[in-house]
C-alpha cells in the first residue's frame, strides 16, 4: 500500500489591519471542498467572510488587546 502525498498548506496573509478589524486572504488549493477557519487555535471553525468557497476572512468587533491567531 503507497501513503498519499500530503497536499500544501495554503499561505496566508494579513492583507489589511485596522484598529477594529484584520482581513487575512490565502492561496487557494486545488480539490478542496471549501474551506473553514477558526480563530480560537481550532476550538471552534467558521465559514470564511467571504464563503465557504472563498479565499478571503476578516475578523472584526476587536479590542486594542485582543491577539489573533489564524
């Protein structure tokens, strides 16, 4: 039995940040199903802002000490 290669990680970037708010974008990769993040480590997952299809997500409603990991 030949294990399947693993397929790239995405790249993402921060595209944008403003006080309130911070738009990350990533590549796309090919044969997925759409995609989900999560901005809690991976405690919860969310359709991205931009669709479940889409390569785009902005996180708003932020705190002067809030951090974000993508």
């Amino acid at each position: 039995m030949e294990a399947r290669k693993r397929k790239e990680a995405p790249t993402v970037s921060c595209t944008s940040n403003f006080p309130t708010s911070i738009d990350f974008s990533w590549s796309s990769i090919t044969a997925h199903s759409g995609y989900q993040v999560s901005i809690d480590s991976g405690v919860t997952w969310l359709t991205p802002s931009s669709g479940g299809q889409g390569t785009e997500h902005k996180v708003t409603e932020l705190k002067p000490q809030d951090s974000i990991t993508f």
